[in-house]
C-alpha cells in the first residue's frame, strides 16, 4: 500500500475498523467544536481583551491541522475520483461541496494576514463558523439534508425565483401606494422591499406598515400570499426528506440467498 492511498484511508470517514482513521475523524470533529466555541467566546470582549494570545494561537492551531487536512485531500483526490485523471480529480475536489467546504475553513485566516480594514476582518473572522459544515462529512443526518437539497435544487431554485418575483411586485405596489403618504417611511422600492420580505414571511416587524386603504388591502393580500410561500420549501424538503430515507431502507434490505426472506440489516 502507497503513503498516498494510507493517507486516503484516514483522512476519509471511518467504516470503525480503522483505528487511526477513527482517531483522525475524532480529532477533526473536536477541533470543529472548539472553533465554533472560540467564534462565540471572542464575541465576548472582555474575554476576548483578556485571552487574545490564547483565541491567536488556538487559530494559528486549527488553521495548520485543518490545512493539512486540505492539502492531504487534494493529493488523494485521484483516489475519491477513480475514473479521473489526477488533475481533473483536484478540480472535482476543489469544486465539490465539502472542497469549498474545506476552503472557506481556512482562507478567511489566511486573508486577515494581509492588513486590511478592520470592518472586513471582522466579517472575515465571523466566516470561520463555516468549518461547522465540516461536520457533513462525518454526521449522517447532516448529510441526508444535503443530500436532499441537492436533488431538490431544481425545485428549490424555483421557488426562490418566485419568491424574488413576489418580493419585486410587493414592495412596487407598496410603494407607489404608500409613497405619497408617507414619504419618509416608503422612500424607494429597495427600501420597501424590507416590508415585502417581512410580510411575506408572516414575520411582521411593524417598523413599516400601510395606513391607506388601498394599502391595507395589498398588505392583507401579501401576507396570504407569504404563507404559500413559507409552506412551499417546507413542503419541497419534507417530500426529498421521506424519499432519502425511503431509500436508505431499500439499501438496508438484505434478501437470504437460501430461503429467500427479506430482512432489514443492522
């Protein structure tokens, strides 16, 4: 066996027989929690002012482990794509889900080196919570949903479409209503699309609200209209849900080369 495909082996989710590989997806896991901890403690300033040297090294830390990690899997990347040449096997990880997964775990520090505004390394810091979907990799229920997700993009997609559309048409109709009446309230349609995206959702903050008749009368429209829309992705994911796990128990069924029993294996 070649360093390369030992290398595979243990960066690659462990079946439970392979200790060293079991070892490595524990580590992985734990030091995913520990900077999702780090992201909340430092939110904390007086914490923060106190442990700055600890919260520094602990990244310097995690950016080494999960670098490594990156970099192994980019040289094993010809053995997760068998049918691919080797080159083509370091796109296809590149470009996967869990390879810009991987990617934006670490590039936000690498970034921050570079003396940038203090605004932008703020947002950069506030992207290593990205490292929790990590947790894909090695957490079955994370990785049922994105599976889910990924055969119902199309309809997913759809459905955002029609939702931009919705949003679009209501804060138009709303503002030129409104506009006239209160002008300081509906100052523009990007402005109004605040209250679409609030009503729609059924969310209703009422920092913005009609007050004309006809306004009321599109409000009341708008927020029907929004529990369509919340049910709608609601009902796409909980149908691809029943299926991907309708078809986990078809894998699981086992069928007895003797007597020709069904029965669903352990």
């Amino acid at each position: 066996m070649t360093i390369g495909q030992r290398t595979y082996q243990i960066i690659e989710k462990s079946d439970g027989t392979d200790k060293s590989s079991k070892v490595f997806d524990i580590l992985i896991m734990s030091l995913i929690l520990l900077n999702v901890l780090s992201v909340i403690l430092e939110s904390h300033q007086s914490l923060y002012d106190e442990y700055q040297r600890e919260f520094m090294l602990f990244e310097h830390f995690s950016v080494i482990i999960f670098t490594i990690e990156y970099i192994s899997r980019l040289f094993t990347a010809h053995y997760k794509y068998p049918n691919k040449s080797k080159l083509a096997a370091v796109f296809a990880f590149v470009f996967s889900f869990y390879g810009l997964i991987d990617l934006l775990a670490i590039a936000p520090s690498y970034l921050m080196l570079i003396h940038l505004d203090l605004r932008f390394v703020r947002i950069l810091r506030l992207f290593r919570l990205f490292r929790i979907f990590k947790f894909g990799r090695y957490n079955s229920a994370l990785y049922v949903l994105i599976r889910v997700i990924k055969s119902r993009r199309e309809e997913l997609i759809l459905t955002l479409f029609m939702s931009c559309i919705l949003i679009l048409f209501s804060a138009s109709l709303i503002y030129f209503v409104e506009r006239d009446t209160q002008p300081d309230v509906f100052t523009s349609i990007t402005q109004s699309m605040w209250w679409a995206v609030a009503t729609l959702t059924t969310v209703g903050y009422g920092d913005m609200y009609p007050i004309t008749p006809l306004g009321d009368i599109i409000a009341s429209f708008v927020a029907i209209m929004g529990i369509g829309l919340v049910a709608l992705p609601t009902g796409i994911i909980g149908t691809g849900f029943i299926e991907e796990i309708s078809k986990n128990k078809e894998k699981k069924k086992c069928t007895c080369p003797k007597c020709g029993n069904t029965f669903h294996a352990e």
